[in-house]
C-alpha cells in the first residue's frame, strides 16, 4: 500500500468526498496550466480525471435515500460536468476557473458537515469509518444540515447558478 492509498485508508466517507472535491480542483488547475502551456494532450488528461471524479459521485448518489439534496448534488455534478467539457473544449481558463469556485463551494460546505458531530451521527453506515460504526451505532438519528439545503447563493459565477 502506497503513502497515497494508506492516507485514505482511515477517512469516513465525507472525508473521501472532501478528498475527491480536492482531486477535481487540482486537476481543474493542470488543464489550466495544460492551456496556457498549449499541452493538448495533458489538458485531456486532466479534464478526463475530473470527469472520472464526477461519474464517480455521480454513481454513488442514492436518490431513494438521499431525497432533495442528493437531486441537487446530481443537478451540481451535471453542471460541473457540462462547464468542464465548455471549458476544455473553448480552452477557457475563465470556465475552469468558475467551475474551480463552484467545487470550493460546495466542498465548503461538506466540511461544515464533517465538523459537526450530528452530521457525522446520521452518515449511512457506508460513510463511517469502522470505529464510526461501533461507537454510533447506539445513537439516535439526527436531521442533517442537507436537509435545509435551498440552492446556491448569489455569490457564485452564473455559471454556477444551477437549480435543484
């Protein structure tokens, strides 16, 4: 097991998201450094591995558990999807960027999760780590922080105005 892998290994499941939120805008920034350097190739591979990310959340949603704020997630996804790919293919650093600014948000706000401990209560068992799932299974359940969720607010690029 790699240093890598062996990090991961001990997060619960907001964490990896966190993590991935973190991969998507690092390789947001090489396909930026791919179009200012005029590297075709490294752009393709940089946006290719944000599209990875996104299916990869994409998959995981539960609609039928996740109500509301996993659609709006879905809905999100797309449009980060669709800004990547308008970006890639106009080579518009400005797209990446706004995309870049979205992602921050929204990570934002799974970090508010992952810091309160109610949140970390009602995370489905496949979130926990195995120390989470012992040490919570005796606690009752608590509304999360996503059940509030009302949309994005007017401080993000128009590119990033997308409803649930």
């Amino acid at each position: 097991m790699n240093y890598q892998q062996q990090s991961l290994a001990g997060l619960n499941g907001i964490e990896l998201i966190i993590a991935l939120y973190d991969g998507m805008v690092r390789f947001l920034y090489r396909a930026i450094q791919a179009i200012d350097g005029d590297d075709e190739r490294a752009r393709r591979r940089a946006i290719k591995r944000v599209f990875d990310i996104l299916i990869h959340l994409q998959a995981r949603l539960r609609m039928d558990i996740g109500g509301t704020p996993a659609r709006a997630l879905s809905d999100f996804y797309t449009a980060m999807f669709a800004l990547a790919l308008q970006g890639s293919q106009e080579r518009s650093t400005a797209k990446l960027l706004d995309a870049i600014a979205c992602i921050r948000n929204v990570r934002e706000a799974w970090q508010q999760v992952a810091q309160d401990p109610a949140a970390q209560r009602m995370l489905p068992r496949n979130l926990r780590t195995v120390e989470e799932r012992i040490g919570a299974s005796a606690l009752p359940p608590v509304k999360s922080k996503l059940d509030r969720y009302d949309g994005v607010d007017g401080t993000l690029p128009d590119s990033c105005r997308w409803m649930a």
